[in-house]
C-alpha cells in the first residue's frame, strides 16, 4: 500500500517486510502487501465523493416541469453496467442539484468508467427510489466519462452533455441537457499519523542476550481478523528498545476509534519470531498516552487450555510521539497540473521468433487477438493515456537490425530518425506491426541505451521546469544482457521523475531479471559504487489470468501513485492547488 512504513534498514527482515525511508525511500514491505493482495486490496486507496448538478434538461411533463433523479453506473470491461447509486427526486425543475452524494473507492490501476442516466419519475415513486423500476420512467439523457477525467481537471468538476438514450452519430446535435459531476477527495484519505514508539522491561528470550524486538501493528476487522498495516525495524540487542518513527494512514485503519493490535515480537531469523506481548489500542487511546506520557501493559494469553486467561507482563509500551499531518495526495498533484508521460520500449530479439510463424512472440494473429507484447502495451497504456494530455508517446525498439543497417539498441519505432512519438496507444500498434515488416530480429538484450534515452527526456522535462512523471515500458522476452550497465542507467535516473516497468513475455526463467527490483533485494549499485536514491523498477513477468482476476500488469501500475510521491515529497515538489 506503501501508506505505511519505519524509517530504518534494521528491520527488513522482519516478517519479510523491505527497509524503507519515509517517503524519501518508501519501498512497499512486502509481508504487509502480500496480505492485502490476498484480500483484494491493490494500490492507491482513495474514497472520492461525488455530487451532481444538471441543466437545461429535456421537459418530459405535460403540467409541470420535470421530476429528475440521476443513476450512476461503472461499466465492466466487458460492457455490463453495475448500479452503485441513486440520488433523490427534485420535484419539478430542469436544473437540479442533488443532495445525494456517492461516494466510491478510486484505482490508479484500472480504468473506471462511469455512466450516467438522468430519468423524469413519476410522482407515485417519489419517496421509494431504491425501489422503482426505472423501465417505468422517463429517460431524460445520459452521459459518460472515465473517474480519472473528472479527478485530473483542475477544480475536480466535469460538464457532460446528456445525450438520448438511442444517441447516435446521426443525431448528435440533439440537446438533453449538460450533466456537471463534481469529484472530492476524502480527508482521511490524506491524514497521516507519526508515531515513535518505545518499550520498557520487555522479557528475555534469547538464551544468550537480550532479544532483538519489533512491533507489527494490525488493524481488526469485521469477524476478528487481523490486517497487518504497520511495522516497525528490529531493534537488535535490547529489552528497552525505542523504535524509529511509523507513519500511518487514516483511511487504511478506517477511523481513530477503529481498534488496532500492537504485538511485540523477538525476531528470529528462520521466520519464527516469538511472541513477547500484546495490546489491543485504538488511535484515540494511543494518543492519550502521549498526552499522560503514561505507558500500557502488555499481555499474554496463558497455556491453560480450560481457562485461558491474559496475563499482564512487566513490559510497556510508550508513545513518545504522536503527530497527525495532512499531506498532499497523488490526486492533489494530478489535479494540481501534474501529467503522467508514457514510453514504450519493445524486444526486437531473436529469441523472440519468426514474426512470420503463428509460435513467434511476435506473431500477429490474423483473428485480431493480440499476442503478449501488444496486450501489455493496451493494458498499460489504457490506463496511463488518461493521465497524459497530448496523448503523444515516446517509443522504441531494440536488439533489431533495420534494413541496411547495424543492429540497433534504441531506435524510433515509428521509422523515422528525427523523432520517437506516436499519436495515441493505435499509433503504438501501428508503428509496432510496421516494425516487425522492416527490421530483422537481432540481439543480445540491451536495456541501457533506452533507459538513457528516457531518462534523457525526463531530465529535459525537469530543465525546462515541467510537471511531467514519466513511466517507461520495456517488454522483453529475455534476461537482460548488459546487466552493470543497465544497473548504471537505473542509479542515473533514479533521481529523476521516472519509473520503469519492465514485462516479461514468454516462458525464460527471470530469476536474474529480480535483480533490478529492487523490492526483492538490496538497492542497486552503479560500477561507481554510487547506490540508487529511491526504487525506480517493477518487474514482473506476464501470465495470463483467469476470468475475474487482477492482471499483473495491473499490479505493475498499483505501485506508481507510491513511486511518484516518493519523488515530489523527497524534492518538496508541491502542486498548484
């Protein structure tokens, strides 16, 4: 979720968790992200509310004016409408505003699109709308738009026209009315809670020295169970350990009342960390504690298997701070000028194929279905166009020889060798199939010489004082070949605004390719020694998914919101809000 973290490289063992820096370095912990995956929590977690406003609409009733109500609907990917709510009926009027406010969960990952339907009501369903059947009422118009274009607009306000509901490219200039849907972001979304923690008196565990403790703190759910949403490092050696801060979003625990568990363990390096106590404390509760300065007891649950009972220990837990800031979120950026920059860069290599033959990874179907490399591209760049306000995308190929010429690792694919962009995820396709008619598959596996290339671009973006993020994908179908020098590029551009998803296709074993995440591992490290300022990399590679399912290249595009504000809030960038 990468909301919530401790400061300190000491704790990374800790229940498989990563070392982070508080924004400066947030990486995600994974322990904490893993279970919330398996729960069905990915990415960015915003609740936005939504209020409506209308005019000018169509006058349906013969004595008085209309009697409008508004549904909202998310369209799935394959076309089904999903109802999520009503407003209420405004009796008589053409230009409503509806007190009935909808509020829903925004991700980064996905495309969310939104359907609106205005209908006249008839006055007996007036004080049962959940009810009615809305067959039975007058169409008024309707209108759509994806979320992530009313959240990307300045003001966070978007004016649909209404159109019929057999609205057609014949009768377009048919007037139902205009639509205004106005987005707000909840204030919990942004609250964030700075925590140090300490404790006193903590028991012996280790045989031959003082235990090593840290602390993981969970949030209880509906039926009792535990979500792990915080961690603290492992303090080695030490039954008085203080522990560095732990930030913690509002929004994830759901309420300051909401109970969270605070469990102190004794790490062990088999995984096997030993209980040492714990404590059931609200947010509300734990901020008296610092305010009394006084500390809680923790406790354990005793063997007795007939009558088992909690046992208060010696040991407590101190809150030495406690702060609660409200920060700038990724939607504030967003609406506040920042764009989101795509980049494509694809494998041209041997390994991957005779283009011609229906085994290639490059083989373009003749029903139309995409194989691997065009489906990552759609995928990807569905969701990243929406961002993006000329819609212009830098793209590339490599490990190719185009005709009469060398092998190229980084050439325009496009063709033309004055500039990289293409208009629009259809100019990447075309200029993708057209490629693969023009070059002859080549190698080895060269990543440096388009990562330079991107963070070239996004270097000049920053001289030129733009508010631009880029995102570059590389999609490949092999272990990458120059390995330092593609880690040198990474180091290079890890001080720049630009993250790097890096797909693979086909059944290669990339273990090695693991190396560059730095989510798995340790930072990387240029030739220099010098070590990257922040993780840049996600790599995963691609498998198809069954019906219902997150894809992974949505996984991919979960983590950005966090690498972006790990960027601004490390620069102090803030948005024009």
């Amino acid at each position: 979720m990468g909301n919530c973290c401790s400061d300190v490289a000491g704790g990374k063992m800790a229940v498989g968790g990563t070392a982070s820096d508080h924004y400066n370095s947030a990486g995600p912990n994974d322990a904490v992200d893993n279970f919330f995956r398996s729960r069905g929590y990915n990415g960015l977690f915003s609740q936005i509310e939504l209020s409506f406003s209308a005019s000018g609409l169509r006058d349906r009733d013969i004595i008085s004016k209309s009697d409008p109500m508004l549904v909202l609907y998310e369209k799935g990917r394959n076309g089904a409408l999903k109802e999520l709510g009503r407003t209420e009926v405004i009796l008589n009027s053409l230009n409503p505003t509806w007190i009935t406010k909808h509020t829903l969960t925004y991700h980064f990952e996905t495309v969310q699109n939104l359907v609106f339907r205005v209908y006249d009501v008839d006055t007996q369903f007036h004080n049962s709308v959940k009810m009615l059947k809305l067959e039975e009422q007058e169409h008024l118009g309707e209108a759509t738009c994806a979320l992530s274009e009313i959240i990307t607009k300045f003001d966070r306000s978007m004016a649909l026209d209404l159109h019929a509901e057999d609205f057609s490219r014949s009768t377009q200039s048919r007037n139902c009315g205009k639509l205004l849907v106005h987005a707000e972001e909840s204030v919990s979304s942004k609250t964030t809670v700075e925590m140090t923690l300490r404790s006193s008196d903590l028991e012996y565990r280790d045989l031959f020295s003082r235990s090593d403790p840290f602390l993981l703190i969970s949030k209880v759910v509906e039926g009792g169970s535990h979500i792990p949403i915080c961690k603290t490092e492992v303090v080695k050696n030490d039954l008085n350990p203080i522990w560095k801060p732990v930030f913690m979003n509002i929004q994830q625990i759901g309420s300051k009342e909401n109970p969270l568990i605070l469990e102190c363990y004794n790490f062990n390096s088999n995984g096997k960390h030993d209980l040492m106590g714990k404590m059931q404390k609200s947010l509300t509760e734990l901020e008296k504690l610092f305010s009394s300065g006084q500390g809680g007891n923790f406790s354990l649950s005793t063997a007795a298997s007939h009558n088992p009972q909690n046992k208060m220990l010696k040991g407590r837990l101190y809150v030495d701070k406690y702060a609660e800031s409200v920060q700038y979120s990724f939607l504030d950026y967003l609406a506040g000028g920042f764009e989101l920059n795509f980049m494509v860069a694809v494998d041209f290599t041997a390994s991957n194929g005779n283009p011609r033959l229906p085994d290639s990874l490059h083989y373009i179907d003749p029903s139309g279905r995409p194989n691997a490399y065009q489906r990552a591209i759609s995928e990807v760049g569905e969701v990243l166009q929406c961002y993006d306000s000329d819609k212009r995308f830098p793209t590339w190929g490599f490990g190719a020889r185009p005709i009469d010429g060398p092998v190229s690792h980084c050439f325009n694919l496009n063709g033309s060798s004055h500039y990289c962009e293409v208009e629009g995820i259809q100019g990447i396709m075309k200029a993708y199939t057209s490629a693969l008619l023009n070059v002859s598959l080549a190698g080895p596996t060269l990543f440096g010489p388009v990562i330079s290339n991107a963070a070239l671009i996004a270097s000049q973006s920053v001289a030129n004082g733009g508010r631009k993020y880029f995102v570059l994908l590389i999609i490949t179908d092999g272990v990458v070949t120059d390995l330092q020098e593609t880690k040198d590029a990474l180091v290079k551009a890890s001080d720049l605004p630009l993250s790097i998803l890096i797909v693979g296709v086909g059944g290669a074993d990339f273990k090695e390719m693991e190396i560059l995440d730095a989510d798995k591992g340790e930072r990387l490290e240029s030739s220099s020694g010098r070590v990257a300022s922040r993780d840049i990399v996600q790599f995963v590679p691609f498998r198809d998914v069954q019906s219902g399912e997150i894809s992974v290249v949505q996984e991919l595009l979960a983590e950005l919101p966090t690498q972006f504000l790990t960027y601004v809030r490390s620069r102090s960038i803030q948005p024009n809000v």
